[in-house]
C-alpha cells in the first residue's frame, strides 16, 4: 500500500469513527493501530495514527451535529475523499482500501454493544464508500459478506473456491481444488471487476506468502505470480488458483497440438526435428535451450508463421494451415522485437492498433477497453509517456547509494557539492513519484526516508536548474 493510499485510508476511517465519537472513538484507533502494526514499521505508524487523530479532531465537529444535517455532511466529505481516490488511484488499489473500510466495519459490531441505528448509519456509509469509488455492486456485496460474514453466504458463489485436502466436496455450487496434506481450509473470493483474488485461512498449518505469515481468518489479497507455501504441501500458486476458477464453462477449453511435426532449413540440420506438443487451457509451457537450437522456429511453427515440412498444428482438433476462420483471434504472439511506435504514447499505441484490429468497435468502446487493460496491467500512470527512448539527459553522471535498513533510510552521494537548488525524485515501475526532496545549494550527501514505500524496484533521478544530473537504479528490500 503506497502513502498516498494510507493517507487516504487514515481520512475514511476517521469519517466512519465520526459518526459516533463518544461510541467508536476508542474502537476505532484501537482498530488502526492494529491494522497498522500487521503491514508498516513503527515510524509511519506513528505517522498514520497522527494523521488519524488529526482528521478525527477535524471531524469532531460534524459528530456534534445531529440528524439531516449529519448525515448529509457525511455524505459530502465521503464524495470529496473518494472523488480524491478516483483520480489517483487505479481500481485495484480502491479495492484494498475497500477491504479494509469493510474490516473495520466488521470490528465495530464486533467489539461493540451500538445500537441498530448506529450500526445501519455505518453499513450505509461503506456502501456510500463503494459506490463513490465505483465499484460493482455485485462484487461489493460479494467482498462485504466474504469479509464480515460466512463465505457459503456471498451472493454469487460462483466466486467462491475453497481449497483443502478433502477429495470432495459438499457444496456442488462452489469451486473446490484439493491440495494433499493441508491442514484446515483456504477459502478465495474472485472480484470479477478487478480480477483480484482475495482469501483466508482458516487452520494450524505454517502458512506463508512471500515469506510472510499468514495468520488464520484474515483477510489478504494474492498477488499475481505469488503462492502459498508451507512445510508439507506443494506450493499453491497464483496460476493454479486462476486455472481452478476458470476450470467451468465460462472459458473454452483450448487444446494445442503438434503432431509429428519437423521443419529443417536449406543445406542445414538446424531447425524444429520430429517432436509432439499437447498443450491445454491453463497450462504455462516454458521451451528452453541455447542460441540457435530452433526455439523460434519452434514458436513460428506452433503460432502458424511457418509451415512445417512435415506433421501438422492443431488447434482444438483444426489445422492450422486450414485458415479457418474459426480460429481467428485464438493465438497471440509476442515476437522478441519491439512492436511498439516510439513516437507514440503507450495510449496511443493501444488505440491505434485496437483501430486497426477492432475497427467495427465504437470510439467509445475502444477507448473503454484500453482503460481496462491499461488499469489490468497497472499501466494508467504513464499512459501518456512515449514508449519510445526517454529525453536525452545532458550531462547526466553516477549516483551512489548507500542504504541503511535498520532504520529505513537511503544516503545519496552527488559526486560533488551542489551550486543551485535541485530536487530528488523516486520513481516507482509505473512512472509515478513516489517520494520528492527539494536540495538546497551546498549539499553533498543526501538523507532519505524510504519507511512509507514497498519492497521492489525503483529509479531515482537527481535534477539541479531544472537539468537532470544523475539517475540510478534503487532496491528496496523490507
């Protein structure tokens, strides 16, 4: 979760404890501290129980109000604060905000003897969080039951896959994967809207996910290319929670098959030689080998570029040299070159091509659909960047980084001591500034705090008169 996401969190969690200071004002922090204390170090959790308390105080105002007037203002302050998350946040990160205003709720009619009005007053305020953030109905009901209530209760158990060691399974309606040896049950929500994948454990086994310790019935989200692991159970891997979701009807089954097939160039033994492929939906199939053993070739062959000299490609029993216009649409490739027009921003080289693949679609549709994937792929951020080379850099030279882990900071050394004001800026992988440092003249080495921000990858740019002088790559390991 990025500060900004934080911050964000800190202002809806003081509006919901506003409602009723005298009832929730103690629940509620206690709620956030223990919140914090499960993902973020100490330091910003005295930062985000500060904001908390600020905004709360802020807030204290409209709990004194009562009735109509309350209510309405409530209303108003949740539009603001959303509207704010709207144009900063793409949909899954409202939706990890989203669970926990629904946690939170759910800690209020846990810890607490409120009335009924309170209670419907908080209920109504986090479907008013949900529906100003834009998020599907179904799939908020679906979140709120899967959250606050038993998983057999959401309103779409299609969405539902429980994972266990029990071969069968009671409930003919919901999805279930067997997984040998596991102790207890995992239980996952799909939000179709997002497709993100959210679940909880409910047993005694050492569960971990990313090297983190999955405590039982609370709520986490999987992320793509994570899995589950423990000490006596094959890892359960994204793929395979994806796959046994989409193992019903609502996906064709897809089978790929290479049949005798061999293609050798002129005068060369170099090539594909006699080899048989069955590949089936859901399966992902690594070809390895060295330069120039032929696995381009072999991909050519498979995707229907080449013809092989012997044996045939088939997909879903149809040969691919048939150009049947059944299998229009089925096979995409990505070739090693850059298909991309570095003259053109990554929207623009979206909309173009959907122009020429999608032509009978809407302008309106097209544009829809881009949106749609540019926030599947976490690429809205620099949807209006050049895919091309960036800007040359003059006079651009090595930054060296020095990290301090115990207490969350990175040193900066410029190489040499600054003459005018210049800035420090760190970009995460979707192009956005994630943390900004103004340097006044006379500096050398320079202090950062990097407590707010995310293990992974990062690129950080030192600029002096508006010219950029440095950049270096930053690794961040919590």
């Amino acid at each position: 979760m990025t500060e900004s996401m934080l911050k964000s969190l800190m202002k809806l969690f003081a509006l919901l404890a506003s409602i009723n200071i005298e009832t929730a004002g103690v629940f509620s922090r206690s709620f956030v501290e223990s919140y914090l204390k499960e993902q973020f170090s100490v330091r910003l959790i005295e930062r985000s129980l500060e904001e908390f308390d600020n905004n709360l105080a802020d807030l204290t105002t409209a709990g004194e109000r009562s009735g109509r007037k309350r209510v309405s203002l409530l209303s108003v302050k949740i539009l603001l604060i959303c509207d704010e998350i709207n144009q900063e946040l793409h949909l899954s990160s409202k939706y990890l905000i989203l669970f926990s205003i629904i946690q939170f709720a759910k800690y209020f009619e846990d810890s607490s003897d409120t009335d009924d009005e309170f209670k419907q007053t908080i209920s109504d305020s986090v479907s008013a969080i949900a529906d100003s953030l834009l998020i599907n109905e179904l799939d908020y009901r679906n979140c709120s039951t899967f959250i606050s209530d038993k998983f057999y209760k959401v309103p779409s158990r299609s969405s539902l896959l429980v994972v266990s060691d029990y071969a069968s399974f009671d409930f003919s309606d919901i999805k279930h994967l067997q997984v040998e040896n596991l102790e207890g049950q995992l239980f996952f929500l799909r939000i179709h809207q997002a497709e993100l994948y959210i679940f909880y454990y409910s047993g005694i086994e050492a569960l971990e996910l990313g090297g983190r310790t999955i405590f039982p019935n609370h709520v986490y989200v999987l992320p793509k290319g994570a899995s589950l692991r423990a000490e006596h159970i094959n890892p359960i891997y994204y793929s395979v929670v994806v796959s046994a979701f989409r193992s019903e009807s609502e996906y064709e089954d897809i089978t790929l098959t290479a049949n005798e097939i061999e293609f050798i160039y002129p005068d060369s033994d170099n090539g594909v030689h006699e080899m048989n492929i069955e590949i089936h939906s859901g399966e992902l199939v690594g070809i390895m080998g060295s330069s120039g053993t032929g696995k381009s070739t072999l991909m050519k062959v498979l995707n229907g570029s080449i013809v092989p000299h012997k044996g045939e490609v088939c997909l879903n029993g149809t040969s691919l040299v048939s150009k049947d216009q059944a299998l229009e649409g089925m096979i995409g490739f990505v070739p090693q070159d850059d298909l991309l027009i570095e003259e053109l921003t990554v929207f623009e080289n979206l909309y173009y091509n959907a122009k020429l693949c999608l032509g009978d679609l809407e302008e309106k549709e097209i544009v829809r659909r881009i949106g749609k994937i540019l926030n599947n792929l976490d690429l809205f951020y620099i949807k209006d960047l050049k895919v091309g080379k960036p800007d040359p850099i003059s006079e651009r030279g090595d930054l060296y980084i020095y990290p301090n882990p115990a207490h969350q900071l990175i040193y900066v050394n410029l190489g040499y001591r600054t003459e005018n004001m210049g800035k420090i800026e760190l970009f995460d992988i979707h192009g956005k500034v994630v943390l900004e440092e103004k340097i006044p003249p006379g500096y050398q080495v320079i202090q950062l705090d990097i407590d707010h921000l995310l293990k992974g990858f990062y690129l950080l740019r030192w600029s002096e008169s508006s010219q950029v002088k440095g950049v270096s790559k930053v690794v961040i390991n919590k």
